[in-house]
C-alpha cells in the first residue's frame, strides 16, 4: 500500500533561499524544454521526446555548473517528465474529443514543487540519524534541512518532494508498503449522501457538519483582495498583498482538510461497508452555456443563481472528502461502494416510487403515493445503500 507523509520544513534563511533558486531552475528547464519541443515542430515538424532532452541534460549541466549543474541530475530528468506528462495529457485530451489545453510556460508562482525520484539519489530522509531529537532531510545543492516531524513515517520512503506553500516549505514522502491497520469489525453499514447544507448525511440519519470554511473567511478575503487591488503592479507593497491573500486560502485549504479527514475517519470507524454517489463535482460546477435568442441576445440561463450553488460545493470540498475516505477506507480494512447517484434524491425509500413532487423542500421528503415522509437526505443515503449493498451482492454471485 502507498502513502504520502507531508511535514514543514524549518530552513534557515540560506537555505530558503537557496531552496527558492531550485525551484526557480527546474522552472527555467520547464520552460526551455517546452520552448524545444515547440520550435523543433514549428520550424521543422519533428517531435522532440523526453529521453532526447534527458539526454542532453549531461551538456547543460556541464555548460551552467554554477546554475543547472548545482542540483540534482535525477530531480531535473522529474520536471522534464513532468513535460512529457503534460505532454501525453494533452493528446489524451484530443483523442477523447475535450477541451486540448496545451502545455503552458510556468510563471513565477506557478511552479511551486520539485521531486527526487529516489531515496538516495541527490537526497535523503533522516540524514542525520544520529541527532537525538531533530530530523533532517539532506537536498543536494542545499544542504541538511530540518524536518517538523509531527508523525512516524511508515514503509519505504521511495521519493521526496519539496513544495512551497506561500512563505512555507514543506517535504512531501511518499512511501510503499505501508502496513495497513485493519479496525475490528462492526457490522453496520451505511450510504452516505453529500450536501451542501450538510457535508454528507448518513442512512442511520446522522449529519456530519459542513463548517463553510470559505465562508466564514470570506470577508477578511474580501478584504485582503481590495487592499491588493489598489497596489501598484511590480512594487513590493504588492506582493506582501499577494502573500497575504494567498495565506488566507492556504488557511481555509488546510481547515478544510482537517474537517475531511475527521469526518472520513468518523465514517471508517463506525461502518464496514459505506456506499457513497459517484459525483462528477468538475461538471456540476462547470459554468451554464449561454442561450442565444436569434436577435443576437442571450436567453436567461440561471447562472446567476448557480454560480452561489457552485462555490457552496466548492467550499464542501467533495472531492477531497471522497479521495481520504477511500484511502482511510483501504488501511482501516473497509469496503467503499460508489453508485450511480441518478433519482436517488427523488425515489421513496419505502415503496420505489420516482417522482420530482417527492422531494418537498431541501430538507422534506413526502412520497405522493404511499405518504411515507422522512428527511429528505437519509431518504437519498438509504436509497445509496440499497443500490451498493445490491452491487455487492451481484459482484459476489457472479
């Protein structure tokens, strides 16, 4: 099993700077190897790939060494397949008929993580063992780094990744054969349905609080934003402005988080088999199309109205919720069931009957013909349940 351990760096001002001119060269090689490929197509039709540039890396570190030559050989062969990856994105993108996105030049703020491939290889955790209380992280071209190391490290530690977050740093481990650590066995199990007034609703009918983290900062953002606005491009006073709206989303960010893996770890702990919706959340806030009327107008198309719907699941963090209770799922030994989630919301859980007039208000649901009345969320969660306990049962005979 493969895990990911994120602890805060504590550099000195040396090494904060000089972990600052890292990310600012692999940036540099980012975009000149983008600017490679696409003069090499535009001007001669030939299709430069990632093993020729990771060749030429041995002469572009040679010809800088007190630029590219300082850092490690295995991190700058990472972001020239992050490149390539980028790259292979974009053709799936074609091939499937979306939106293509071509690859883009990072700017300053842009590119804002740099990974070792290798335990090893131009890096190493705890490379001071010996040091009785701290732990260290040795990054070539840097130096021994201390480590806020709040938790243990589990498994292997195969690569290292450094990220700034605003003015902080942080060393990203990611880890195989991570142990799992099964919890004993309930018995119960549950469907859950995802909300905006509730951050999800249990078919037992319990809630688990959606806390609103953007909204509950949304003026001192507001703030924030307006102060930035009326600086001056390029000056100083600008970018502590910058610095300061962006810690106060890298704050609701981190809030949210914590709110996801205590309300995941809630679940796991209560139940052996969650079922949950498949929810397509890109889609769902995905800004209405525009109507035209044939005069060269626009029909009313509710976005108005949406657009406060979209930035409420937004602020749910749906997604996020969903990806930590399936990995808290997988180490704690349980099952996660996702279900088609259509006319879950509107079908009696009593008699099956499916109609829009069942669901009364938000929070009422009213059966129209067996008068079965319930809570218009744990009506959705039992009805996600029965659905995945009915997927379970199909996988088992076949």
């Amino acid at each position: 099993m493969r895990r990911s351990f994120t602890f805060l760096l504590r550099p000195t001002a040396k090494q904060a700077a000089a972990l600052a001119q890292c990310l600012e060269d692999h940036r540099e090689l980012y975009n000149a190897a983008l600017e490679h490929r696409r003069t090499a197509y535009r001007k001669a039709g030939v299709t430069v790939r990632y093993g020729e540039q990771s060749a030429e890396l041995k002469h572009i570190r040679t010809d800088d060494p007190n630029g590219q030559g300082r850092w490690s050989f295995s991190s700058q062969q990472a972001t020239l397949r992050r490149l390539d990856k980028a790259y292979r994105a974009f053709f799936d993108r074609v091939k499937a008929g979306r939106t293509p996105g071509f690859p883009r030049f990072k700017g300053r703020g842009r590119f804002d993580t740099v990974e070792w491939p290798k335990d090893g290889d131009g890096c190493r955790w705890d490379s001071q063992p010996e040091h009785p209380t701290a732990t260290y992280v040795r990054l070539q071209g840097i130096g021994h780094v201390r480590v806020y190391q709040h938790r243990r490290v589990l498994g292997i530690v195969k690569t290292i990744s450094v990220k700034r977050e605003g003015a902080r740093w942080f060393v990203v481990l990611s880890c195989d054969e991570v142990p799992a650590h099964p919890l004993p066995a309930t018995g119960a199990v549950a469907g859950v349905d995802m909300g905006v007034a509730w951050l999800a609703t249990t078919s037992d009918g319990d809630h688990l609080d959606n806390q609103r983290h953007l909204a509950t900062s949304a003026s001192r953002l507001a703030a924030a934003q307006r102060e930035l606005a009326r600086r001056k491009r390029g000056s100083k006073r600008r970018r502590k402005a910058v610095a300061r709206v962006a810690a106060l989303h890298a704050k609701v960010r981190r809030q949210r988080l914590d709110a996801a893996h205590k309300a995941a770890l809630a679940l796991v702990g209560g139940y052996d088999v969650i079922v949950h919706e498949t929810l397509n959340v890109a889609g769902m806030t995905r800004r209405a199309a525009p109507k035209p009327d044939g005069e060269g107008g626009y029909l009313p198309n509710r976005q108005a109205a949406k657009s406060g719907l979209n930035k409420s699941i937004l602020d749910a963090g749906w997604s996020a919720f969903l990806t930590i209770l399936s990995h808290k799922a997988e180490s704690a030994g349980r099952q996660l069931i996702a279900v088609n989630p259509a006319n879950t919301s509107r079908t009696c859980s009593r008699c099956g009957h499916c109609a829009k007039d069942n669901r009364v208000t938000q929070a009422v649901f009213r059966c129209t013909a067996c008068g079965h009345e319930a809570h218009a969320d744990v009506n959705a969660a039992t009805n996600i349940l029965r659905a995945g306990l009915a997927l379970r049962e199909a996988a088992q005979a076949a």
